[in-house]
C-alpha cells in the first residue's frame, strides 16, 4: 500500500506541550496517510483525549478521512462517524442467520446496540480483475486493545455487519470482507462469480481475507497509534474454513482462531452434500419422505437419548448410539410407522456417505444418528454444493450433476481447487508461534462431528507436546449448522478465545446457553473433546452446575 507525501510540514504550535503524544503520533500518521492539508495542523491543536479524536472532531475527522488515502491497488471508499445505537444493519440474505442468538460471538441472548465507532471502508484490487470491498471498524472509547476478524457464511459475498455490530460491542476493532464479489448481485449469488474469473476465486480462497488482515492492522496502529495486542478471527461454515486457511497459509495473522464447523476438504465435503439426492435421482425407489425421515428420528431417540435428551429434545451422544435403520423393517406391508427395504437401504447409505467406486473408501461421511430432521432424499441437488463443482471447478454452467462420477469426477475438482481451498492436518507453524486453534460443530449438523474429531487427532500427531495444549474441539449435542437446534447453541467464542489466549485459561468447559424470545431457558456446558457432558442424577436440568465434563464409556 503506497500513499505519497502530504504537502507543508509541521510545526510546534505555541502553548501546546511535546509530551501530547498520542496527537503528535496521530498528526503523523495523518501525515503518512496523506489526508487533507488542513487537517493535520488542526488535529496538533487539539487537547488530549482517550482515543483519536477528540468527542468534538469525531465527525468532521471521519468524513475527511473518505478523501484520505489513495493507492494504485487501495482506496478508502467512505469514513464516517456512526453515533451510539444508530447503526442497523442492512437486511441481506444472511440476517435471518446472522442474528440468531447462536450465532452471537459474545453469546448475547439480545444484541446490544453499538457504541459510538469510526466505520471505514474500502475497496482493493490486488488484481486487475479483484473488486474486494472490506470495513473497518473502530471504537471511538474504550477499545480493548484487539483486533477482530469475522468469517463469512455459505459463498460468502456480503460484509458480515452483525457479527461486526457484537465485535465494536465488546469494545474491538473489527474487520470484514465480502471475499471479492458482491453477493447482491445475479452474478455475484452462490458459486456463479468463479466463472471465467480465476483471480476472484483466490480472492475468494485466501487473498482478500489476508489483505483485509494486514490493511486492518495498520489503520490500526495508525489511528491508535500502537499494534492491536492481540488479533482473532472467529467463523462457522465457510469461516470456519476461512480460519483454518488462515491458520495454514498465514499463521501470523491471528494469534486466536475459532472454527466453526469449517467443510474441509470442502470437495469431499461438498460430494457428501450431494450424496442423498444423486443416490435417490438415479434410484427413485431409494426416495424417502419427510414423514419417514421423522420417524427414523423418533426411533433414534427412544433407543438412544437418555431421560434428559428425550426432555429436552436431543441426542447427546451420537457416537455411541448403535440404532440401525433395519430395526424399523416392515415385516409386511408399508406403513406409518414402519420402513420398506428400500428406505432401509437409503437410510444406511445416507449414515454412510458416499464411497470412492475404485478404492471402497469413504469420501466424506454421512450425518451422524439424531440429526434425521434434517434428511433429504428427494433426487434433487443441494444448491450450494452444486456451486462448487458447476462454477468453480468445472467451469461449466450446463454441467450435468447426475452425471458425476465419484472416482474421476472427485479427483479432478480436487486438483482444481485443493490447493487454493483445502487445508492439511499440519499447522504446526501456527502452533509454533502460540496460536490457538478452538473448533466447535454441532451433532445435528449435516456435517459428522466424527470427521472434525478426526482431523483434530491428526492435527495433535502433527503438533509437539507443548503445541497439544493450544487446541481443542468441541462437539454440541443438539446444535444444527453453527447455530439452531434443540441444544444449547449460544456460548462466547469471543470469551472463550480471550481468555485462553490473553490469561492461558484453556476452553476445557464453556457454558452455553438456549435462548427463546431473548431470555435464556437452560444452559449446559460444552466440554472439550473427547469428553463430554454427564446429568448428576439429581440437580436442575436446565442448569449447567447439574452437569460434569466426564471421559466418555
């Protein structure tokens, strides 16, 4: 990032003293960042305050910081002062998701409303053909020293303005990039801006989270006049992985990642999703319905929940659950309550997944028992998957997907798009230089907790003894896709990170919460992989002192 000089020079006004540093630094760094001639000396005048600006400025600064930096690969787009409580977020395809209490970072059952903050924004083209549009947000009191970068969701292609609302919140300075394209847009809707498009794509992979990284650390220590302390990143889904390519291809950008549910290898991943309905298109006998997919669900459950599972609506511990769909064989005529031969059969390939035809091996699999709710095998294709193979790595919108084959077909977008998305079981070098790693996932995701847990076991035969203790894995009984479910989805990943990183206090038990109308109705802890959370027989239920993180059987 380039930015030449400032005309004129300055000068000591009479009557000020030298030791009003932070004014002098941030007269500076105006210098540094070219801003308007007038400003600088204006700003020198000004009495000390606990921030940049002092309460007066805060306006006028913000706005002439729009006019500020100009670079042949940078531009500063829009500065403006937002006062307390008057930010609202604009209404994307992602709210609905976004401000769902399990997905608050600080675990807030209600979104409090922003402090005062300077919001940024800004444009960079790394490329001629990025357009990658990112904000900056910064606390005009009381920040805390940090910096946060927030993930993106799905394809991403929208600024993450909910999450960022609870990052200024908690008093840090927050980042967010909509990844390189505008997901507003027809073009810009699910996997469609890959095509024809490679320089968006490693936009999209790791480029424009990278730059939104290092240009947010220094508009940071330009404004503040100091290096944030410390710098997380926290994302479920597509931020998940975000955090893991992180991790992996730059692993001094953030000294605390939390992952949620990251879909990696997203390939494999993304083929499991289309397991079901290529499975049932090609064999429509093999379609089940809704009807049934409960069934199964309520079968699952009175085998395997235990009394406070069944209560309160989930199963706690799927991996030891050994309920096999043939239990529910008609043993004559197709009912209600029963399940055909061939509903037996999809059932089992569902749990399953789907399976490389030359080797016998499992590409990626299948959902784990107690999340039947969410079933489908209707012959259709799950869009989001159909993305990746369609736009991004076949490069071909007419491409047929109940014409993919699950040998070559897998191994050729693997070798597309593996070395841009796909992230290995070794980060030690991020482990190495004290970053800490927390995944969480919950069981009634479509996403088999028991693949996450082993990819962290690989992670560990990677990492020293000392880098062992720097990761861990939760798993969420009753928790859908990052957030949602009967479970107890809403916890502080903000808190859980800080603490571990800033005070050595390992996440080994975090309180979550379920939350209905924005008050909380019960509460658990989430313990660190492999244990897991045990009822003490006789206390509350609903409250997490009744039960104990324990060593599973």
């Amino acid at each position: 990032m380039t930015v030449t000089g400032m005309t004129g020079t300055r000068k000591r006004i009479p009557g000020i003293p030298r030791k009003i540093l932070p004014y002098r630094r941030l007269c500076g760094a105006l210098t540094r960042f070219r801003l308007l001639a007038k400003m600088a000396p204006a700003l020198c005048l000004l009495p000390a305050a606990p921030l940049f600006l002092p309460a007066q400025a805060h306006a006028a600064g913000c706005k002439d910081l729009v006019q500020a930096l100009a670079s042949p690969d940078t531009t500063f787009t829009m500065v403006e002062t937002v006062g307390a409580g008057q930010w609202h977020s604009p209404q994307t395809q992602l709210s609905r998701i976004m401000t769902a209490p399990g997905m608050n970072l600080a675990g807030r059952p209600v979104q409090k409303s922003n402090p005062e903050f300077c919001r940024v924004g800004v444009t960079m083209r790394p490329s001629s053909d990025s357009i990658i549009h990112t904000e900056i947000w910064l606390p005009l009191h009381n920040w805390n020293g940090k910096l946060l970068g927030i993930g993106n969701f799905g394809w991403a292609g929208w600024i993450m303005y909910d999450a960022m609302v609870t990052g200024i919140g908690e008093g840090y300075a927050v980042a967010s990039t909509d990844t390189g394209h505008d997901g507003a847009t027809p073009d810009g809707q699910g996997g469609r801006f890959t095509m024809g498009h490679p320089e968006k794509l490693v936009d999209y992979a790791y480029r424009a989270d990278h730059l939104m990284t290092v240009l947010a650390k220094r508009v940071v220590r330009q404004v503040y006049g100091r290096d944030a302390s410390h710098a997380y990143w926290i994302g479920c889904s597509l931020g998940g992985l975000e955090g893991l390519i992180e991790a992996k291809r730059y692993p001094e950008d953030y000294d605390g990642i939390v992952a949620g549910a990251p879909p990696n290898p997203i390939v494999n991943f993304n083929a499991e999703q289309l397991w079901a309905g290529w499975m049932s298109y090609h064999d429509p006998a093999l379609r089940v319905t809704r009807e049934k997919f409960l069934l199964l669900h309520k079968a699952v459950m009175n085998a395997c929940a235990s009394s406070v599972g069944k209560k309160q609506g989930f199963l706690e511990e799927p991996e030891q659950c050994r309920f096999e769909p043939g239990q529910l064989l008609c043993t004559g005529q197709d009912t209600t309550e029963c399940l055909t031969a061939n509903e037996v059969k999809a059932v089992a390939q569902i749990y399953r997944g789907p399976v490389d035809p030359a080797t016998g091996k499992v590409i990626f699999p299948g959902p784990a028992r107690g999340s039947e709710e969410g079933f489908s095998a209707d012959g259709k294709a799950f869009p989001v998957a159909l993305d990746l193979f369609k736009y991004a790595a076949f490069q071909n919108p007419a491409w047929d997907w109940t014409t993919l084959n699950w040998q070559a077909d897998i191994a050729l977008a693997t070798s597309r798009l593996g070395p841009l998305l796909h992230v290995g079981d070794n980060l030690e070098p991020f482990f190495a230089r004290g970053g800490r790693l927390l995944l969480y996932i919950g069981w009634n995701d479509g996403h088999n907790p028991q693949e996450l847990a082993g990819y962290y076991q690989a992670l560990m035969r990677h990492a020293t003894p000392l880098e062992q203790n720097d990761a861990r894995l939760m798993e969420i009984p009753g928790m859908g896709h990052c957030y949602g479910g009967a479970g107890c989805d809403t916890f502080s990943k903000l808190g859980a990170i800080d603490n571990w990183v800033v005070r050595g206090q390992a996440p080994d038990r975090v309180v979550a919460s379920r939350v209905q109308g924005g008050k909380v109705i019960r509460s658990r802890p989430l313990c660190a992989w492999p244990e897991v959370a045990r009822y003490d027989g006789h206390g509350d239920q609903d409250e997490a002192s009744s039960f104990a993180c324990v060593a599973p059987d």
